[in-house]
C-alpha cells in the first residue's frame, strides 16, 4: 500500500471528521475501519452549534441537518407514560442562542453523520478502507510505519506514514501500543441495545426526538423515539454478576421490554437490532505519544449522558486536523502539535466530569456521593471553555470557562460571534474563519500582514468592545475560531508584530 501523510485508525465521528478535516486542506489521508461500513446504530444524537460550526466549514452543515428531528423532549420516569420524576429539556421555544453563534443546533443522529462526512471526504479525495484493521505499528523520528490487514482477503500490507491517529474507540489498540493508560471512574454498567420499528404515534409526537431516562423495578436504561422511519431505540442495564447474560436477550425478551418501556402491552415491534455495550467515564492520560494522536473514545469514554461525546469527537478531528496540516505544509514547526494535548487533555476532563454526574443523576442515583466532580455548564463548555498552551499567548492567568453571553475577547478563548458588514453583506465574524489565520480589525493600517485581514465595518458597534480591540486594535484568530493574541490599540509595526507572534505560537 502507497506512502500516506496521515493515516487515521478508524472510521466513527472522531476518525471520519478528522480525515474530512484533513483532506478539506489538501493533505494526503488514509482512513481504515475493522467495521464493513459506518454506524449502523444511531448512537450519538445531536450537535451544538460549535459544533455546526466546524462542520459548516468543512461543506457538510446542510446535510447534516437534513437528517435532524425537531425539539428535543428531555425527562427521567418510570415509562414513557409512566410518573416522571423530573424534566431536563420540555420546551417548544427553547432559549434563544443566536446572539451566541451563526449555527443552530443540530438533532442528527450518528448513522446519518457519518454517512455524510465520509462520502464528503471521499469527493475531497481521502481514502477510506473499510473491513480493514492495524495490527502492528512502529514509530521513528520521521514517522509510523503499519501493518495493515484486509480482514475480506486476510492479506496484509505496510505502509508508511507521517502521523498516526488513532480513532479506534475505547478499546483502542493504537492507544494501548505505546502503553498510554486512561483514569476515572471506569466501567459503569453493561448494556442492551435495540433498535426497533413501531408504530407509537399515539404515545410520542412523531415532531419531536424524545429521549426518556427510565427507572423502574423492571430495568434501567434510556427510551429514544427520532423523528425518521419510526425508528426507535431502546437501551437497557443489564447485570452479569447476578447471573444475567447476554442470550437472555432475545426477541421475546426484547419485546416484552419495549412493551414495558412504552406503556404499549399489545406493541408488535419489528427489531432491528440487538447490541451490547459498556458505559463507561475515563480519560486517557495523555492525548499523543511521538507521532500518535488520540481522538474520540481512544482519547476519553463518557457517559451519553448530556450528548457530549459525539460533539468533542467532532471537535477533536478538527483540532488535530487543522495542526497537522499546518505542520506537514511547513506552515508551523513540530511544537504546535504539543498544543494538542495541553488543550483538548482539560477538556475532555471537563466533559467526562460533567457526563458522569448527568449519569448519576440520571441512571443511578446510588452513586452520589460528596465527592462527586463538579459539572461545566454546557454554554460554558462550547463557547466558554479556555485554551492554555503555548499556540496562545494569553494576558492573565485565568483559566476558568467564562460566560458566553459576555464573551471577553481574550486571547485562549473563543472569539465571539458579531454581526458585520463584509463584502457587501451581513455575516458573523465566525463565518470567516476556518481558512487560515485571520486578523480581526477596523484599522485598515493592519491590512499589509501576512494573514487575511478583512474589510469590516462595524453596523452594531459591538465588534471593537466584544473582542477588546477598540476603533485600532485587532485580534489574531486561529483556523479554530480561538484568539491567539490580540492588541487593544494600533502598533509601531503591525506587519512586524504579526509575524513575531506568529513565528511564536506556530513555532517556526
């Protein structure tokens, strides 16, 4: 098999966005799944709109949200007509989030997802094999080199390649080869999915996705009606130590559970699938080793509890994408792949704390405890959440997620959305970036720097106060949408300026 520049170890959301994100900046990707194809269970269910932001540049953010159901009921109860015991998410006019972003949210299920960003990145011209496994790497100071096995022919092939990123789940082998371990809580309960068709337009409104957590004497688990095919998922704990297994599960037993979830005695459902999963919270304890990266669940496990794990997957791809392409381009020296770690290491804590005590509150309620981690507010974590690494040069040393709807400008932080007149139209100041670097002013004195540097005018007059700049200043923003650095007044030399702090944060 042919030289690569990245070769990415699995094909779910975190793999398949962070081989779309590469192949979307010319690199040469390759992409291999042990799976005969994408997700076939919905999984992961919903985007934020950080989220739709990154898929946005990447082509994708239509087709995704053709396949998103509508509002989003949210309860824990005993059924799905069953005493609820409390309501999470009811409301049909939910909070207005515009002045925090362009993009809405998203209620895509996985198997649609996936389906999109692989065939977009095929058309980029990414590679991506599927019925294919790693079975051995090795790594130099140059690159990886791997053994490749086509498990349809049994024959394996080597190839060489830059960078290693490992998308290969929980279970990664790719993370287990360099002997990176992972902590928390760690396994938390034994899973049954089904997946199932019927017809329960009478007991759900087929507009709305809605997603109960059960707790009843007869199982625990969580109730998902979407909004296409009369599809339905139904999962549910069970219990090996007392003797519970798996075969116990079969279409009968099924059947009879789904009847007692929905309060449907006589439903004749047709099951598509049965699955078994664990749940699990656990963080790995770095997110590289050499020329290996991490991603998705071979970087942290969570709880679904709070639809995280599928957005910072997303967001995770786009993060190393956007750093390998600028070190392979020779944009950047090999130290801006250090800040892959120490950014998205903190984060992804902060969403397996916050998962695991939805997952207490929600699944089991046993397990509070004092000692429980405190939550990030979810507004906090995908617009709020700071940047510490040597990629940013910040002013202070506060590290705390700040609140969104007063977005300080600061550098390390997300640069907040303004609407502005460009080119002749409205836009936010989140829809340009994504391209590259880019200097957010109103002093036409910054034009000559070596970034894009847009023609803006100011219609709300929010722009100068929100980012901190003034009527002079600007603020240097990263192809994440994050500030790296930022000047409240005009320079001796802006060009001059520029590319030092450039040189600094791309360490070239």
């Amino acid at each position: 098999m042919e030289d690569t520049d990245v070769l990415v170890g699995g094909a779910g959301l975190a793999g398949l966005s962070a081989t779309l994100f590469l192949a979307r900046q010319g690199i040469k990707v390759r992409t291999i799944s042990a799976h005969p194809t994408t997700a076939l269970h919905p999984k992961a269910t919903g985007q934020t709109p950080r989220t739709m932001e990154l898929l946005t540049r990447a082509g994708a953010a239509g087709e995704v949200l053709a396949g998103s159901g509508g509002p989003l009921t949210i309860k824990i109860a005993e059924s799905l007509k069953g005493t609820v015991y409390k309501s999470i998410a009811t409301d049909d006019n939910p909070p207005d989030h515009s002045t925090l972003s362009p993009a809405p949210f998203g209620m895509t299920s996985q198997d649609h997802v996936e389906t999109v960003l692989l065939t977009k990145a095929r058309t980029l011209g990414a590679q991506v094999h599927f019925a294919t496994r790693l079975t051995h790497f090795t790594q130099d100071d140059t690159g990886t080199t791997a053994t490749l096995l086509d498990l349809t022919t049994n024959e394996s092939t080597t190839t060489r390649t830059k960078y290693l990123i490992a998308a290969d789940g929980h279970r990664s082998r790719i993370r287990d080869s360099p002997g990176v371990e992972r902590h928390g809580p760690g396994h938390l309960a034994h899973h049954i999915g089904i997946i199932f068709e019927a017809d329960l337009s009478l007991h759900t409104d087929p507009a709305r996705t809605t997603l109960f957590y059960l707790q009843n004497p007869t199982s625990t688990g969580a109730f998902v009606s979407l909004t296409t095919d009369r599809r339905h998922v139904l999962t549910v704990e069970h219990h090996p130590e007392r003797g519970e297994s798996t075969a116990d599960h079969d279409e009968a037993r099924c059947t009879s559970l789904i009847r007692t979830a929905t309060d449907v005695p006589d439903l004749d459902p047709k099951i598509l699938d049965i699955t078994t999963w664990h749940m699990a919270a656990w963080t790995a304890d770095r997110f590289s080793s050499g020329r290996v990266f991490l991603v998705g669940d071979a970087a942290k496990v969570t709880p679904p509890t709070g639809g995280l794990g599928g957005n910072t997957a997303v967001q995770d791809g786009y993060d190393i994408a956007w750093k390998l392409a600028a070190v392979l381009k020779g944009e950047a020296g090999p130290g801006l792949l250090d800040s892959y770690d120490a950014e998205r290491h903190p984060y992804a804590r902060a969403v397996v704390d916050t998962s695991y005590r939805n997952y207490v509150e929600r699944f089991a309620p046993h397990l509070a405890t004092s000692d429980l981690p405190e939550p990030t507010d979810h507004l906090r974590l995908g617009f709020g959440f700071p940047c510490r690494s040597t990629a940013v040069l910040p002013e202070d040393d506060d590290t705390s997620p700040e609140d969104p709807f007063a977005p300080t400008g600061r550098p390390g932080y997300r640069a907040p959305h303004v609407e502005v007149d460009h080119d002749g139209l409205r836009v936010s100041t989140v829809d340009l970036f994504g391209g590259g670097w880019t200097l957010i002013t109103l002093d036409p004195a910054w034009n000559d720097c070596e970034v894009a540097v847009p023609v803006l005018t100011d219609p709300s007059g929010q722009l100068s106060a929100r980012y901190g700049i003034g009527e002079r200043g600007a603020s240097l923003v990263r192809p994440d949408g994050v500030v790296a650095w930022r000047s409240p007044d005009l320079v001796l030399d802006p060009a001059a300026t520029v590319r030092r702090v450039l040189d600094s944060v791309l360490d070239r």
